[in-house]
C-alpha cells in the first residue's frame, strides 16, 4: 500500500511521455538495438560520411549497410542525400537529444520515488 502511495505521488508530478509521441521514440530505441547501427552512429559523431566510406567499416554488402542506414534514417536519427553520384549521411542529433530527455526525466522519476521509499523507509525506522 505504501509503494503504491509512494508511485502515486511519484506519478502525479512526472509523466513520462515520448518527446515527438511514442513512436517515434520506438523507432529511435529499435533503430538503437542493433549494434551496427549503434556503430555507424559513432562513426558519424565525427562527422558526415559517404556510403562507401561506412560500409568499409564492416564485414557486408553495401546494400546490407543501406538497410541499416535506413532504419536510422526512418527513426530520424540519419539524413541521407545525394551529392553527384555520392550518398552521404549525417547525424541528426535532434532526435537522440529528444531520446536522452526522456531517458533524464525516467532517472529523474525514479531517483525521487527511490528517494522518496528511502525517507519512507528511514521514517519508519526512528
């Protein structure tokens, strides 16, 4: 009964909610599960790169590296345009800011009702 106080309290000052709504948050996460495309997001952190350029940096095909590109760019995290024969990609750091808020306000949430049990907890002690 007191967790579920705690939770309620906990619940009424936070909500947690997808910036840009939960699908687009879901497409950000799927797109961060895989650890190819969690790598080609590090290597774009230095900055844009060709196709080419990413697909040397693993063991598959570039049509293989393409769908990877892809999912990323469908969650918004990559822009993706031609240049002359070239395709070139680039971090959208706007979406993985919108990801780490909500991973801040869901620590912060759980940070106050942890605090929260433990003042509870400590309370009931003395």
């Amino acid at each position: 009964m007191v967790y579920h106080q705690i939770m309620q309290a906990a619940t009424s000052t936070t909500e947690l909610e997808a910036p840009g709504g939960d699908d687009a948050l879901d497409r950000v996460f799927r797109a961060l599960g895989d650890p190819t495309r969690r790598s080609i997001i590090t290597q774009l952190t230095h900055g844009e790169a060709t196709m080419s350029e990413i697909a040397s940096q693993f063991d598959m095909t570039l049509p293989g590296v393409s769908k990877h590109v892809s999912v990323l760019e469908d969650a918004g995290l990559v822009h993706r345009w031609r240049s002359g024969r070239t395709r070139l990609c680039a971090l959208r750091v706007d979406r993985l800011r919108a990801a780490d808020a909500w991973i801040r306000e869901g620590t912060e949430f759980w940070e106050s009702t942890l605090e929260a049990l433990a003042n509870f907890v400590e309370d009931e002690d003395t």
